[in-house]
C-alpha cells in the first residue's frame, strides 16, 4: 500500500529497550507544542497489542506477536498520516523495530527447516503494506539508539534482551533498507541536550528557538 500525504516531518526512535526512546519521545513532544500546534506522538503500539491479544514478554520470539506489533505500527502510522497530513510526527518505534526482533529472536518457534524459517523471518520486511511505507522512512529523520547500562530497568513488561546484539541488528536491517539515520547513546545522557540534539538534526523551522 502507497503512503499518500506524508507529514512535514517524521520522527522515528528506534532501537533496543530500555535506551530512552520514550522519554525523548515525551520530551521532544513537549518542545515542539511550543511551537508548533500539530504535533501527533505514536507511541505505546508494542505494549497495547500484547494487553489486548494476550501476548507477554516472554513470546517476543513468537512470530505471530512481532507480526501483529508491525500491522499495528503501519496502522497507526496511516491513521496519523490520514488525520493530520501537515503535522510533525513522531514515534517512539517503528515497523522496523519487529523485523528486528523476528530476525533475531523468533527463529525457534518457525519450522523446523531451514529454508522455510529463512523466508518468514524475512516477510515482515517483504511485505506489501511495509514496502509502502520505506519511502516515507527514508525521508524521515529515523534515529537509531545505543544501550546505557545504567538506564536498563525491569518494569515486567519489555523484554531483557541482550541490547548489544539488538543494536547490531537493528543496523543491519537499517543497511540492507539503504535506510539513512542518526544515532544516539551514552555520549548525550542529559534530556535537555538530547532535544537540542534532534531539533537541529530535525530542521524543523521555528524549532530553533526552542
């Protein structure tokens, strides 16, 4: 499916749990209503597919869930797109994020063969509605997040993962999508710097007195 009235601009944060996606997410919002009277935030998509079709943490090597956490991603994204074509969105995640996680998690609860694992772990990326939208997300600011350690808290509900090796994928899949991005770590921990940080990467006009 064709992604028709893009906003101004997209925001997506992207990477492992636990590395300050959300509250970038909250804060940037905050910054930009200064602003900018449209601002549309996406956020908690993951969380409510797992409270409403039964999923938990411990199926994120389940096919099924991360395929149901990128149709509500992309319908979320439309429905923003829909509503308010001229607003700056942004997302906390994106429909990269459960590609990422299909490929590195649920290979053990596909078949058995090899050949046939190999091509549903990829399909997320292959599918019609995803393919729709990488144009979209190329002329995004998609901002890739490292781990800090410190900041890795067990709340019950986001998965424990090794962060380093989800990092590592989530470029990968970002190279193989010839997708452009920025990246974020534990060099810029402060929130004020982090903002400061993606409004000038964001060019957003009348953000720069923010």
């Amino acid at each position: 499916m064709a992604e028709n009235n893009p906003p101004t601009l997209s925001i997506y944060l992207i990477g492992p749990s636990s590395s300050g996606k959300t509250t970038l997410c909250g804060a940037l919002h905050h910054a930009l209503q200064l602003q900018h009277k449209d601002v549309v935030v996406i956020q908690e998509v993951a969380r409510t597919v797992m409270s409403t079709q039964g999923f938990t943490r411990d199926d994120v090597g389940r096919y099924e869930m991360q395929e149901a956490i990128m149709h509500a991603q992309l319908h979320a994204e439309r429905a923003a797109r829909s509503q308010n074509p001229n607003s700056i969105l942004i997302s906390d995640r994106s429909s990269i994020d459960p590609i990422v996680y299909a490929r590195l998690f649920a290979v053990t609860s596909l078949s058995t063969c090899h050949e046939d694992a190999d091509r549903r772990l990829n399909a997320l990326m292959r599918h019609e509605d995803f393919l729709g939208v990488l144009p979209t997300y190329r002329s995004s600011l998609v901002i890739l997040f490292r781990p800090v350690k410190e900041w890795v808290v067990d709340d019950g509900v986001r998965s424990m993962e090794n962060h380093w090796p989800v990092y590592a994928e989530f470029k990968k899949v970002l190279y193989e999508l010839g997708m452009p991005h920025r990246e974020i770590g534990d060099e810029v921990r402060d929130l004020d710097a982090r903002v400061t940080l993606v409004l000038k990467w964001a060019k957003i006009p009348g953000s720069s007195k923010l």
